[in-house]
C-alpha cells in the first residue's frame, strides 16, 4: 500500500501545482482539464478549464490534486506533513510556501527537531515541515 496526499481546489488547482512544483522540485507527470476528458460534452463550458486530475511526482512520492467538482470547502482538520533530513532544506521550503500564506509557527529549532515550522500557503493548504533530530 502507498499513501499520499490528494489535494482539492476552487479553479486554482494548475497554478497550485506549478507552485509546489517549483517549491518541492519534481515534476508534474500529469494534468487533465476537464475539457480534455471525455466528459467534456456533458460540462458546462465554464469547468473545461478546471483540472480534473493532476500529478506531481517528487522522487520516489507522489502529490496529487484537482479542483474540487461541486461545492468547494475550505480545508479543515488536517496537515500535509513534509520531513527534511536537512534543515537548511525544510527552511527553503517553508519560506516558499510562506510566499503570501499565513504562517502559524515560524520555522525554528526545537526540542524535538532541528527545524519544524507550520503554514498555510496562499491556496489554503496547510503544512507542517519537520526537519532532523534536535540533539540533546
């Protein structure tokens, strides 16, 4: 089994995706509107912009997403959690996502990590990233 995250968006999918695609490195391996499907004739044409299906594979993992088919919600309850074996890398990361989100807890050193940090980034996802073992 295999677990990774499949993210939901209000029009705003494609350009998410490009975001995380320059923030996380990776490649978008996949993205279909819905004017590109076969369900095309049966959308009003106002949806054959939205994304349908997208993927960003990164390494060995996998972020998926699309923009939401009926009455979008805003995201509640939950973290996309990110672990960095290097500091340095989580804080890049975490000042990209930063870019226009609303940080909950700056990226800093703590008890339990050499770097862990919270955001939501300007999309409306939330993030968590974890960096190594704080020494003790």
């Amino acid at each position: 089994m295999k677990l990774n995250p499949y993210l939901s968006f209000d029009g705003r999918c494609r350009e998410a995706f490009e975001f995380y695609q320059k923030a996380f490195g990776g490649r978008i391996s996949f993205i279909q509107t819905i004017g590109e499907s076969p369900m095309a004739a049966s959308m009003p044409p106002e949806t054959h912009g939205r994304v349908m299906h997208v993927t960003l594979d990164i390494g060995d993992q996998v972020l998926q997403g699309a923009d939401a088919p009926g009455e979008f919600t805003t995201p509640a309850g939950f973290s996309v959690a990110l672990h960095f074996d290097a500091a340095a890398d989580g804080q890049r990361v975490f000042d990209v996502l930063a870019q226009n989100g609303m940080v909950q807890m700056p990226f800093q050193e703590t008890f339990w990590a050499k770097g862990f940090g919270m955001v939501t980034d300007q999309f409306g996802t939330p993030w968590i990233l974890n960096a190594g073992q704080a020494t003790t």
